[in-house]
C-alpha cells in the first residue's frame, strides 16, 4: 500500500514536473498591447448611414468602410525593428469588435508601430485563406485572383452611377500596381497599453491627389486609379 | 477481503470499458495517394505538400465537382460544362449554360493536368488552382452563387460532415478545405495516354500522315504548344478580332496594360480533337477553321505575336497532315476514365458520335 502511494506521489511530481517546463519561464518576457481604431471624416466620427460631407464639400453617406491591417512591427529605443509574427485583421467600420486588435509583443520600450494597410503579395499567391483572410469576407475578388485592400462604398447626389453609388474597391498587390501600403507611426503616450489609431476618410478624396466623387465614383481593378486612391489612404493613419 | 478485492478490479474493469466506450474513437488517418508524374514530364507546379492527396480528399472533391447544390438554383455543378467525353470541356458548345438561360462569355476550357498549369482561365486571372472555383461559382452567368450560400448549404448535409471529417479530421466545412478537395479531385486529372505518347515512349509508332504531320507541327506549331503539355501556357494574339457583343479584350482585363490587348493564353492540344469548338469564345467550329483562320482570316493588330505577323502559311496537305498528327493527341483511357466520371454515369464514356474536323 505504502509502495502504491510513494508511485503515484512520484507521477504525480513527474506530470507536475511537465506543466512547469511547458510554462513561459523560458520565453522572453511579452506584454499585451491594444490598438484601438477609430474612423473619422476629419475630426468628425463616422457613423455608416449618416449624411455627412467630405473635405471637397461633398455630400455623402457612407455605408461600408474596410480595411486589412497586417505585418505589425515595433521601433525599439535603439531604432531596431522587431517583426512580429505576421498576422491579418479586417478592420470593418460596422464590426465594433474587429476595431480592437490585441497584440502580443515584447516587453520593451518602442517609439514606433509599423504595420501593412493591406494584404501582401505573398499571400495574395498562396491559395485560399481562412480567417480575416477568408474569401466569404466579401475582400477577394474571384475573377481576379488578389485581396481588396480597403473598401468604401456609399452614396452621394454628386455620384453619376445607378444608386447615385460611389463604390471604391482598392486591390492590387503585383508590381506596378501594388495598393499596400507602409504605415509608420510614431507613438508617444500609451495609456493602459492601448494605442489609439484614427483613419480620416478624408484623405481618401484629397491627399497626395483629389479624387471628386463627382468625377470618379467606380474602382474596382488593379490599375493607375487604385494607385491614386492607395497613396491617399497611405496618409489616413494619425495616433490619437 | 478476497470478495473486496474482486469487486475493486471488476470496478476497474468497467470503469476502463465504459471509458473506452463514451471516447470519440474517430482515428484521422486518411489514405495517401501518390501522385504520379508521367516519364519525361517535368515536375508539376502545384505544392502538394500544403495540400496533400488522400482517398478521402479525392473522393470529397469528386462529391463537389458533381455537386449541383454548388449553384443557386440546384442544377448546375462543375461537371455540367466540364465534361468528361469532351475532356472536361462543353462538349460542342462555343459558350457554356449558366444560370437562368444565360451564356458564359468564354468557351469552357478542358480540364487536365493542371499540376503544371500555373495561372487558371484564358486570361490568367486566377493563380492557384485551389481559388479557381470559387469564380465559376460566384459568376452571374455559371452558378451565379454566393460563396457563404454555399457552405451553409454543405453544412447541413449529414454526408458532407462526415465526408470532410475523413479528409480533413473533422466536421469543420469552409472554403479552404472545400478548395483544397476540389483540387485534390482535379489534380487526378492526368491526360498522358494518348496514342503520341505510346509512341513517345516506344510502345506505338505512327503511321506515315500522322509522322508528317508531327514533322510538320514540329517546325511550324511547337514554338507555343510545346510538348510534352502541348502549351507554353504563355498568352497571345494570335490574330482573333474582337467580337462586337463579348468585348473580350483577354489578357489586358488581369493587367490592365494595353500591350496584352486580346491575348488569351496558349490551349493545350491534348484531347484537341473531342474538345471543339476552340478559341477563347469557341468562335471556331472545327480543327480546319482553326487552320483556315491562321493561314489566310488573321487580323494582324498591334499586340498580334511576333511568330504571326505574317499568319501561318499551310498547304492544303500540310493541314491534313497535322490534322492525321492532332488526332494522335485524343486520349481515350482518359475520356473513359471510371475514377473521373459523374456517379452513375461511370460506363456512358463513349467516344462523341460527331466530331468536328
């Protein structure tokens, strides 16, 4: 009886002997932080279904509003870039939870965060994805085999399309017509480990160019406009 | 006490039992399948590796292929435009039926060896074999479906949750596994016994018409429809003007440049002869249309390709000699295949009563 006793107390610090290996003792120390995104027309908040005006004073309502987030980075003190493991996320204005992305990362001071707006090309070549990346996601064209980037859609009297739509669907990821694009951010202040991103629509119709909806309200191919429409919303991105 | 201790094993004993009992004793351990590359062939693109080739799987994607509830309105599967007697094309159909009376704007190309295809339909749109039939499927004018339609749509059938739990190792249906079992039954689809290759490897030999015509394509076709596929798989203008009602501009719709302007990709030859009509809109209704077209109908554009700036010069010999060569490429054992054909249709591969020469 004693025997039986002292065999299973031995097992019992042998299988206790393996969930203490298995911890995180020997992983480098990592913390969690938050990025919180919010959408805005200038400094005022989107709200889908809301009539509103872009920077050109046009009238608009806005009725979807996406983006793939990916491939984050942090800047350490020194400069360094520390990849981390290469994750997708789609950001979608009418998805409260998909605007809250949790990270994990090292437990070191950065003065920047990296990431891709957009899918690279990589996995634009490697067949059918699931997840974020899933072709059910109303992102990946078919017929046309690569992610749409970033998708805004909506009305306004001004578009001179069936519906009076404006429907920008930005894709692209070969050479020459590539829409992912860079995004680095400096950031200053985290409170309670949570960044707070903001991504002005505005800058969709006027940054590096202006694009009117009463001219241009249709973008659904790789090509020079998709180009126009991502070296704008290169710019979107500003901390908070 | 030795009652006691009876008890205490018989306990011990059921307690295993029922253990063993109430486990899910589902073992995954799906077959492999060896996919084999023809002597002589090069290596295939297509990673098997991420996505390998079971029993389990082929059978899966064989259910899909053959599946109408792929479609919106029940009918209409892969296999009902890619036909096994016509090697996986639509037979005698310049355009294809889709959905509610409407026709495909292309003609619905043969499907076979297409682990060594690297981009998928006339224009190179699509780059990996596993996405290609998800654009069939959401096309108004094919299956006119929507994908997240479909799955729910799998999900509830009793078969397909066990079938999928086999291939992949348990009950989960979604796009990726349904692709990747759609492949898996594609990629079965080898064509590489037709008679030229008996020859190629020694077992056959040509008689004199279909050896001249060989040594005609050899000097005048080979430069784009290079053995063993019988396609470069490159894409070019080979002088077909645009028709007034598709406006199918090709190549240049996936790359936006205007230097692919009516290109479309180069079609193998293997099964040519049970695959008509051809062209990227099956404008052509036989093999001597095809011939006619180059030698004397070309429109030479700017984008014509280089090696047809001034057509193809055939005699009226040289045509029938390479059609005697063409007819070497039909593969029977492939068109009569029972692993490939519709479930309940396994001995209806016949070759087609009326061939277009």
């Amino acid at each position: 009886m004693r025997k039986l006793a002292a065999i299973i107390f031995l097992s019992l610090v042998w299988v206790g002997g393996f969930c203490f290996s298995n911890s995180d003792i020997s992983l480098p120390a990592s913390k969690k932080i938050t990025l919180v995104f919010h959408n805005s027309i200038g400094k005022e908040e989107l709200v889908l279904g809301n009539r509103t005006q872009n920077i050109l004073g046009e009238n608009m309502t806005v009725q979807k509003f996406k983006y793939y987030i990916s491939n984050f980075s942090i800047i350490d003190l020194t400069g360094k870039s520390v990849v981390l493991p290469v994750q997708y996320f789609l950001v979608d204005e009418a998805d409260t939870a998909s605007k809250i992305i949790t990270l994990t990362i090292p437990d070191i001071s950065f003065t920047k965060i990296e990431f891709l707006l957009g899918v690279d090309s990589m996995r634009n070549v490697s067949g059918i994805q699931t997840g974020a990346l899933d072709p059910g996601k109303g992102m990946f064209w078919t017929w046309n085999s690569g992610y749409i980037m970033a998708k805004l859609e909506g009305e306004s009297p001004l578009a001179n399309a069936a519906g009076n739509r404006f429907t920008y669907h930005i894709g692209g990821f070969r050479f020459g017509v590539n829409t992912v694009r860079k995004i680095s951010l400096a950031v200053t202040a985290i409170q309670n480990n949570e960044i707070h991103i903001n991504a002005d629509l505005n800058q969709w119709f006027k940054s590096k160019n202006e694009l009117r909806i009463a001219e241009t309200n249709t973008c659904h191919t790789p090509g020079p406009l998709a180009i126009k429409f991502a070296d704008n919303y290169a710019n979107m991105f500003s901390i908070r | 006490m030795r009652f006691t201790k009876a008890i205490w094993i018989l306990f011990i004993i059921l307690i295993t039992a029922a253990g063993w009992v109430t486990a899910d004793n589902f073992i995954f351990k799906p077959k492999p399948v060896k996919f084999i590359v023809p002597k002589g062939w090069p290596q295939p693109l297509y990673d098997f590796s991420k996505n390998p080739l079971t029993e389990e799987g082929i059978a899966l994607g064989k259910k899909l292929f053959y599946d109408g509830r792929l479609s919106k309105d029940g009918t209409i599967s892969c296999g009902s435009c890619h036909q096994q007697f016509g090697a996986f094309n639509t037979f005698d159909h310049p355009l294809s039926h889709g959905f509610n009376n409407s026709l495909t704007v292309r003609n619905a190309p043969g499907l076979f060896n297409l682990a060594w295809q690297k981009d998928f339909m006339w224009d190179g749109g699509i780059n990996h074999l596993d996405l290609q039939p998800l654009a069939p499927i959401t096309n108004e004018s094919e299956m006119a479906e929507n994908i997240e339609t479909v799955i729910s749509k799998l999900r509830t059938d009793k078969e397909y949750k066990i079938m999928f739990k086999a291939a992949f190792g348990d009950e989960m249906i979604n796009y990726l596994r349904m692709g990747k079992a759609l492949s898996q039954f594609m990629l079965q689809l080898v064509s590489s016994n037709s008679k030229y290759d008996k020859v190629m490897r020694g077992e056959a030999s040509f008689i004199l018409p279909e050896q001249l015509g060989y040594d005609i394509f050899k000097k005048k076709c080979i430069s784009c429809h290079t053995e063993p596929m019988f396609t470069d798989y490159s894409y070019r203008n080979t002088g077909l003007p645009v028709d007034p009602f598709l406006k199918d501009m090709g190549r240049m719709k996936i790359t936006g440049n205007p230097a692919d302007s009516l290109k479309f990709k180069v079609p193998s030859l293997r099964n040519v002869a049970v695959s008509f009509p051809y062209g990227h809109d099956g404008r052509f209704f036989s093999m001597m249309s095809v011939m006619e077209h180059y030698r004397k109908s070309m429109v030479i554009g700017p984008t014509t390709d280089s090696l047809m700036r001034n057509r193809l010069p055939l005699s009226n010999f040289e045509i029938g000699q390479l059609t005697a060569f063409l007819m070497t490429l039909t593969d029977s054992s492939f068109l009569k295949d029972k692993r490939f054909a519709e479930p309940g249709f396994e001995n209806n591969g016949k070759a087609p009563a009326d061939l277009h020469q």
